[in-house]
C-alpha cells in the first residue's frame, strides 16, 4: 500500500472518528439520513460504560449532524428529589453541581447527560430547586422548557442561520481533502496539487475565524476552538458542535415535532405509555404527560389496537408488538405495561 493511500485511509478513519456524537444510552438522537428528514438513530454502548453511548452522523457534512435528545429520569417531585433510589426532602439535599457530562449530589452522581453543558444547566436547574422561595415556579418552568416546541424551533433555524459560514467552509474543506485530493494523487486527471493545497488551507482558515468571531454567540468553548484550530478534520465538523447542543433540553417527542420526524407517532406512543400506561406511575410521569398531551392531539388515539396478526389475542400499547398467548399481564419487553386484549366481534 502506498504511502498516499495510507494517508487517505487514516485521514477517513479519524474523519468518521469525529461523525461519532456522544448520547445518553436512554436517549434518542435523529439523524439527517437526507435532506430535511430526520430519523431515529438508536445509540450504542460504549465499552464499559452503563450511561453512554454514541451514534454516528452522516459522514456528508450538508446533511448537518445527529441530534441528540434526552428524557428527564431523575424522580423530582415538589417536595424533594429521588437521591440512590431513596426520597430525600429539597431542605436536605446538598449541592448540586456538575462535573464534566456528570450531575453530583454531595458527591454522588445522580445523572449522566451527553454534554457538559446540558449537565450544568440540568444541575444549575435542581440547584435552584433547594431554594424554598419560588420552587414551584422553578420546578414548573424547567418542566416547561421541556415541552417549548415553538422556542425550540425557533433556536433550530437560528442556530442553523448562525452556523452557515461554518457550514460552507467545512464543505468546501471535506471537498479538498476527501474528493480533490484522492483525485490528483490517484489519477490522471489535471487537479493541481497546489490548487488543492490552496483550497484546503483557505477553506481551514474560513472555519477557523468564524468560529472565533461568533464564539460567544455560539457557545463554543475554549477546547472545541483548539481542536478546530489545530485539526481540519475537527473544523469540517465545526458547526455540528453548536447544532448538537440544541435539543438536549427538551424531551424527545417535542424535538421530534420540530424536526417533524417521521417516527414521531411511535415516540409519541413509548413516551405516553411510559408517563401514564405504566404501574410504577410517578408525579413526574403525571405532569410530563399533562404538558405533552396538548401537542399530541393531533396524532390521534395513540394507543390504538393495531390489525390483528392471525392468531393474536392480546398487544402492548407500547411497542405494538402482539401476542398469541400470555404468560403474565404485562408486556415481556416493555416491562409494567399491561397487555390489552383485542376485541373479538
């Protein structure tokens, strides 16, 4: 193998190394596999870690980035907040604060979000929360912000706006380093070497100023510069840091009808299962699904019996799935979800 090819391959290989986007194992992240159609993306597990996971975004850079989304776990009631499984009164809970992708109690970890800054605003927003003074309105506009489709969508086409300088110098360098280049090295074609070099290095140099001219606008933070400033692979990817932050605040059915995805009916349909169908039903499941209904009356009756499969006497609300017989009342892969029986003529 030549050393240019090898050049090439290495290159690549970091290249998808910086597709990678990082996803809380329980949540959802949509990814542009074309144009302006987001889907789901399932994340997968890193190797020995039991609360992240990653996905990987389109390797086409116009196709913007996998967006990931995260539901709110932790059980915060009025009156306190769930700590190792057990009640502790919000008089009693000690600082809360964040440490890298980590949300701290005291010292325990009680959260893992997909980036550092959704774990500060989620750990300044629990914080917040120890204050008996205004709690209810704090606990009610967090749980509000969950469910802001209209401020989301209007963050989502800023944010897009904001970043298209970015975009066309990241085009402009994956053009030189993954088209031109492999084509004036491998071919006969007449493709300056030093065109190509020339491209390379203005395009770099685009990204590179843009990104510190509007870095306080976008929030992008002293690393992220560096590597965008020392690596053109990260600078290809540069804008895809700002748009990967934009939808980690709110629940994953309400950036699936910004986006307007094609699986948002199914994800409507797991997370009203999840917040209202299940026997381990909290007050945060009552109050997630009372801000949610209102934006899903428009899908219909979402739990819906499906067309019956021969032989099929039961189904999950959930997941859809059907059943020929039953061995208990709940759904096997749902967990607590009670099986509904099909109605027979």
């Amino acid at each position: 193998m030549s050393d240019a090819l090898e050049l090439v391959l290495i290159l690549a290989a970091v290249f998808l190394g910086e597709c990678l986007v990082v996803v809380r194992i329980d949540g959802v992240a949509f990814a542009p596999w074309w144009p302006g159609r987001y889907k789901r993306a399932r994340p997968f597990a890193l190797r020995g870690s039991r609360t992240v996971g990653v996905t990987l975004s389109p390797p086409w850079p116009p196709l913007d980035t996998a967006l990931p989304t995260e539901t709110l776990r932790l059980q915060v009631r009025p009156d306190g907040l769930d700590v190792d499984g057990e009640p502790v009164l919000w008089e009693a809970v000690p600082r809360v604060s964040a440490a890298g992708r980590e949300v701290h109690v005291g010292a325990r970890v009680i959260a893992t979000s997909a980036s550092e800054r959704a774990a500060a605003e989620l750990a300044a927003w629990l914080d917040a929360l120890r204050q008996r003074q205004g709690r209810a309105a704090t606990l009610s506009a967090g749980l509000d912000r969950r469910f802001d489709v209209m401020g989301a969508a209007e963050r989502w086409s800023a944010a897009r706006r904001a970043v298209l300088g970015m975009r066309l110098g990241g085009l402009a360098l994956y053009l030189g380093l993954f088209i031109l280049m492999p084509v004036a090295m491998f071919t006969d074609l007449p493709v300056p070497g030093v065109a190509v070099a020339t491209l390379v290095g203005m395009a770099w140099a685009a990204v590179v100023l843009a990104c510190f001219r509007r870095r306080k606008e976008l929030r992008l933070e002293g690393g992220q510069l560096a590597m965008i400033t020392l690596s053109p692979l990260a600078a290809i990817r540069a804008a895809d840091l700002v748009l990967r932050e934009v939808f980690l605040g709110l629940e994953p059915v309400a950036a699936a009808l910004v986006l307007k995805s094609p699986e948002t009916r199914e994800l409507a349909r797991e997370a009203m299962a999840d917040w209202t169908l299940r026997r381990s039903t909290t007050w945060l499941d009552a109050e997630l699904a009372r801000r949610a209904q209102p934006l899903l009356e428009e899908l219909g009756d979402l739990f819906e019996a499906p067309e019956v499969d021969p032989g099929a006497v039961a189904y999950c609300p959930r997941c859809a799935a059907q059943f020929v017989e039953t061995t208990g009342d709940d759904c096997v892969s749902c967990g607590d979800v009670p099986l509904r029986r099909f109605s027979r003529p």
